[in-house]
C-alpha cells in the first residue's frame, strides 16, 4: 500500500471510532499481470470508490470493519490483490469465507488477456512478468495463470482485454459500474467466429453451425447478419426459430437463477464459423428477448468486421 492509503485509513480509523454504520460494499480486482488491473483501479476511483492497490488479502476483512466505522465516508471500497502480493495470496480464500459471514457485498473482477498479448505489453515497458524469475515472460505467465486459477473460475466478472485499448476497458468499466443503485442483472450478448477462437471471458457459448451458411448463397455473401435479408434467411431455416424460442426460455431461468445468486453480468457468446451472418443474427434476437424480459443488454460483434 502507499503512504497515502496508509494516511488514509489512519483517518477512517479515528474518525470513525465506535460508531457502527453501514457496512461498505467491496470489489475485488484481480487477474493478469498487464491485463489492466491498475487500470481498472483507476476507473473505479473516478467513479467515487474508495480504491487500495496491492492489498494483502488478509488485511481485506479489516479494510471493510474500517470501512463501516467511518461515518457514511466510504460506502464503496475497491481493493487490487495480486501476485505482488503473493506470500499473502494463500490467505484470499479465507478473508473471502470471512466477509461472507459477515453479509459483506462483494465481488470479484478479474482482468485477462492473451499470452501474446501479455508478452507485447511486457516487452513494450521492458520490465519483466513478477513471476518469471530466470525464465522467460511467458513462463511467468504461465506460471500465475496456474495460480489464479481458481480465483478467476469464481469471479463475478471476467473482462478479457487482449483487443481493448485504455480507453476502452475504462468505458466497459464505467458501463458496468456507473449507475450502480440499478442491482439488475446486466448481459453482454457477443457473436463471434469459431475459427478466430472463443472469447475467454464467456460464460455462456451459443453454436450456431447447426444453420445453413449464407456464407455459400452469393448474394448475401457481401452482408451480415444486421442486414435483414441475411437475417429472413437465416430464421426461415429450419429449427431457427425453435432454437431461438427454446434458448431464450433457458436464458430466463438462467437470469433468474443469476439475480438469485447475487451475479450481476453474464457474457453470452454466440458462435458460427466466421462470425459474420448467423451468429449476428442471431445474438441480435437474443439480445432483443433479454432485454424484452428486464435484462439490461449490450450487444458486441466481435469478428464481423473480419475478412
């Protein structure tokens, strides 16, 4: 922590002494070394959290009691944990176990990215990866994917920032946080192609290969699935429609479960092979029945620009 963090919870500790008051909601960030973790930090902060980097996770529980003694002044604390912190790193679990029992609000954000994308930020500040040791950059990679395994199978929010500048994992952020006395649950509808790879921060995977290519019909090669003639095509299929109606029934009693749970984003990747017809069409009417049934939605098409 720094010296002003440290200033700061000297303050809170002292202003807020003996007086019991709410306790402050809390967001974990974590992920990737590179992956815009501090980044991240910074949005929340703008967005008026209370943000500590490089917490140890021990010290978490007691962040949050400071938290709730300091008179109404911090309501919301977000706090980095990484492998900077590694020594403590075996604690997270715990201090998780603890706040839970305690009712505290909290989730986790976790920051990913592609090994080559973390060797090109890397090689880029010519520092090395805090794991690596005598290695190479992807060895430590590898090494703290190994060990953030389980931390990011938990996580309430996956953002994967291999193809997104600064700028824009700040406006995903700030779509995800801005507003946050809204507690509904928030989709990210994402068609992609199989043979760019699946997005690794879905939580759902849709596959329709199952339909007709329009791909092979040359008037509707040049479109996409935006285009109301490949999108007739693509529903006038066979079994389309049914899939659509039958998938959206299921995406209800997922989101219900999701509310009940607690998890407030899902991202629902909707696969074809090249991303650019049916996958679109289909994420577009998938979309369109979320937010028909009280889910706030955004749509991303991720590879129809692609050749």
């Amino acid at each position: 922590m720094s010296e002003q963090d440290e200033q700061d919870i000297t303050h809170m500790t002292s202003s807020g002494a003996g007086e019991a008051q709410a306790i402050p909601e809390l967001v974990i960030i974590s992920g990737m070394s590179g992956a815009g973790r501090s980044t991240a930090a910074k949005c929340l902060e703008d967005l008026g959290w209370f943000v500590v980097d490089n917490m140890p996770p021990a010290l978490i529980p007691t962040m949050v009691d400071l938290g709730a003694r300091s008179q109404g002044n911090v309501a919301r604390i977000a706090v980095v944990v990484d492998v900077r912190g590694r020594q403590f790193f075996d604690n997270l679990r715990e201090s998780l176990a603890d706040l839970e029992a305690k009712h505290v609000k909290r989730r986790v954000i976790f920051l990913e990215a592609s090994d080559d994308a973390l060797v090109r930020r890397f090689e880029s500040v010519r520092r090395p990866h805090p794991l690596q040791g005598q290695g190479r950059i992807v060895d430590g990679i590898v090494a703290e994917r190994d060990l953030l395994r389980e931390l990011r199978g938990d996580a309430d929010l996956v953002v994967d920032t291999s193809s997104l500048n600064v700028h824009e994992l700040r406006a995903k952020l700030d779509a995800q946080f801005a507003g946050e006395e809204e507690q509904e649950l928030r989709a990210t509808v994402m068609s992609f192609g199989f043979k760019y790879g699946l997005p690794v921060d879905a939580d759902l995977v849709v596959d329709c290969r199952f339909l007709p290519n329009p791909h092979w019909v040359p008037e509707l090669r040049p479109f996409t699935g935006l285009n109301d003639e490949v999108a007739t095509y693509v529903f006038n299929q066979p079994g389309a429609k049914e899939f659509l109606d039958r998938y959206a029934e299921l995406l209800h009693i997922i989101a219900a479960g999701y509310r009940r749970e607690g998890k407030r984003y899902v991202t629902i990747a909707v696969g074809c092979t090249g991303g650019k017809h049916r996958s679109v069409a289909m994420s577009e009417r998938l979309a369109a029945r979320l937010a028909a049934d009280g889910v706030e939605t955004v749509t991303v098409h991720r590879d129809m620009g692609r050749e």
